[in-house]
C-alpha cells in the first residue's frame, strides 16, 4: 500500500458518484481533502495551484460579489454567494489532489478514468431503463434522467459520451486492444443512448459541438466527420419524434400544429431579461435575482402554470441580467481561457484526456445557449473535474 492510496482511493469514490449524486461527489472531494490533511509524504508544490484558468476564477468570484452587494437585494445575493465560491474552492482542491495523486507511482490516471466511465455507465442504465419503463407505461412518455433533471442528465450524458468519442479517436494503451475498445464503444453507444431520451436538444447540440472540436485533432478526420454528421442527424430526427410523442415538438410549435407546448418560452426569458440589463447596466439586478426582479418587467403566466421565474435559460443573458456588463466580461474571460488552454493542450499532445478536456471545454458555452449550463453543480463540476485531471496530467508528462 502505497502513501497516497487514502487519497486515490477517495479521488476514485469522487469521480464514481459525481454523474450519479451531488451528496456522493461532495462527500468525495470531503474525503480527499482529509486524506490530504493526514499525508505526509509526496506533497506536490504549491505551483500545483497554479493554471490559467486561476485567475479568471478570482476575477469572475469578484464580480459575483460586487453584483450581490450592489443588486436590488443584496441579502439574497449573498445568501446565494458560496454557491459561486464553491467553483473556486473545488479549483484548488482538485488541482492539488490531482497533482498529488498522479505524482506518485502506479496507475492513479487509469482508477480515476475507469471510475469516471463505471459513473457515467451507471447513471446511462438507470436512465435508459426510466425510459424504457415509462414508454411500455400507461402514462406520457417521459425522459431520461435518473436522480437530476432531464437538462443537467442530458448535459451529464454529453459530457460523458464526449470522453468516450475522444478515447476511440485516440486511444490509449488500454483501449487501442480488441477488447478496450469494444468497451469504449459499448460505452460511447450507451452514453449516445442515455442523451437520445433525455431528449435535451441543447446537451446534443453541445455533444456535436465537442465532437467536431475532438476530430479536428484527429488523423483521418474526413471519415469520421461524415459518420458524425450522419449520427447526428439521425439523433436530432429520433429527438424530435420522441418530442411529438412527450408534447415537447418544437417544430410542432413552429408550425402552429401544436401552439400550446411553450417551446418558445425562452424568448419570453431572454426579453425580461435584456431589459433588467438595459435598466442595471453594469452590475446587474445582483446575484441571485432574476427571479426576485421577474414580476417587475413581466406579468401573467408562463409554461401554462407559473408567474415567475428564477433562470433566463441562456447563461450569457442570464448573467448579464444579473451580473451587467461586467460580469458577462468575466464569464466570457472564464469560458475562453478554459477553451484557450485545453486547445493548447491538444494541440501540445492530442492524447484522449486532453482531447475530452478541449471537446467539454467547446460543449460547455454551446450547452448553455438554451441552459444556464455553468451554474448547475454536478455540470461544471464535471467539466472542472476533466480539465483540472487534463492539466495535471499535461504537466506531469513535461516535467517527466
């Protein structure tokens, strides 16, 4: 047993429950921070904290706060403020933990990897398996989505099958065997499946976006470009009839076939708050108060039921809405240097980590054109997650 084996061993438990639970992934990063507490021995240096992506943190942290202290409640805002802090905090945890974890001897990359893939495996059965259930039901046809909401599922399941893709155009030296890399396709299709019936267009929107990102580093590209493609406007055919079938059609909306589905509702959002922007310019209506400032520019019901409503479903309207100018600034700074690192990465080493780091780094600001993707926690802790393993990863090869 080797001095950082507490350490891998919570690192590991960390990434198996981050695409199934929330509670389980904290409890994680819990454990790895006292198994760090407790090691003596084989502590990296604190350079390890160190990133591009470390100071664009700090300075969209700083404009949270100054929306939340400026915002039309500031006391709500700050009540919500750890929320933003935690993207911060778990930065520095897991660049640290992953720096230490894979400095030492042994296969640390390979037990985190494989723990991430037995996650995503299992969040993909129990998904496909809800489906299944409810399409042989007396009831509506639902939506995969085991223990979150269809959106974060979908966008969990792009993610992950992103990671799957990159390893068959890239394949290490465990999945470039027979037998490897029929499990990554196994895995790829089942992952592929589990986004199909979450029926999250924005999510598969962002899985083809990641995935033109991942072929343009890879030989052959041509070949799987057209394959892609083809995959891609098959998924997008069968997610809209099983639309037709839930009463989500948005084409059904654009035709006036079926007008009272709502599909268009963003559109609504998107207006309520460009004008909270054009009133608070610079910081925003403040952290957290988009729904508080709702009724204020919009009256009357939206999606048939509710009067209120607390995300814009668009991160970048969103934080402008809520955060001005300056804070679409710092998201933008935040989303480029995470995208601008992981392309330098691939193009450095196109191995498969770093190609999954540079096609979630692409999916992320794609998902959130019709999600706010950065503020669901078990989706950017995901994408923290790969970049943060990416990077140490990157390092430990040049300074090897």
């Amino acid at each position: 047993m080797s001095g950082t084996d507490p350490l891998k061993a919570s690192l590991a438990f960390f990434c198996l429950a981050l695409p199934l639970t929330i509670a389980g992934a904290n409890l994680g990063w819990g454990l790895a921070l006292a198994a760090m507490l407790f090691l003596a021995r084989g502590r990296p240096g604190w350079e390890a904290l160190r990133s591009p992506l470390e100071a664009p943190l700090w300075i969209y942290l700083g404009v949270c706060l100054a929306s939340a202290l400026l915002g039309v409640d500031a006391a709500h805002s700050l009540r919500a403020f750890h929320k933003e802090a935690h993207k911060l905090w778990l930065y520095y945890l897991l660049a640290f933990a992953f720096a230490w974890a894979l400095s030492a001897e042994g296969r640390a990359l390979r037990t985190l990897l494989l723990s991430l893939s037995a996650g995503f495996a299992a969040a993909a059965l129990l998904g496909c398996g809800q489906w299944l259930a409810s399409a042989l039901g007396p009831g509506a046809l639902g939506r995969a989505h085991a223990f979150v909401h269809p959106v974060t599922y979908g966008e969990q399941m792009a993610v992950g099958f992103l990671g799957a893709f990159a390893f068959l155009l890239s394949p290490s030296e465990e999945t470039s065997s027979g037998r490897g890399r029929r499990a990554v396709w196994a895995l790829a299709a089942l992952l592929g499946a589990a986004l199909l019936l979450s029926n999250t267009r924005g999510a598969a929107l962002g899985a083809a976006a990641g995935a033109a990102a991942v072929l343009f580093f890879t030989k052959g590209w041509r070949r799987w470009s057209v394959l892609a493609a083809a995959v891609f406007a098959a998924v997008v055919a069968v997610m809209e009839g099983l639309a037709m079938l839930s009463g989500r059609s948005l084409v059904g909306e654009l035709t006036g076939s079926a007008p009272s589905q709502n599909q268009l509702m963003r559109l609504t959002l998107w207006s309520v708050a460009w004008s909270m922007a054009a009133d608070h310019p610079w910081t925003g209506v403040g952290l957290a108060n988009y729904r508080t400032a709702f009724n204020t520019y919009y009256g009357g019901p939206l999606d048939g039921r509710e009067t209120t409503w607390g995300d814009a479903h668009n991160l970048f309207f969103h934080q402008l809405a809520e955060r001005g100018l300056l804070g679409l600034g710092a998201l933008l700074l935040l989303l480029g240097v995470l995208w601008w690192r992981a392309f330098q990465r691939a193009r450095e080493d196109a191995g498969a980590l770093n190609l999954w780091a540079l096609g979630t780094a692409t999916a992320l600001p794609v998902m959130s054109l019709t999600e706010s993707a950065l503020q669901v926690e078990l989706v950017w802790m995901l994408v923290w997650t790969i970049w943060l393993l990416a990077e140490a990863q990157h390092r430990r090869r040049r300074t090897a």
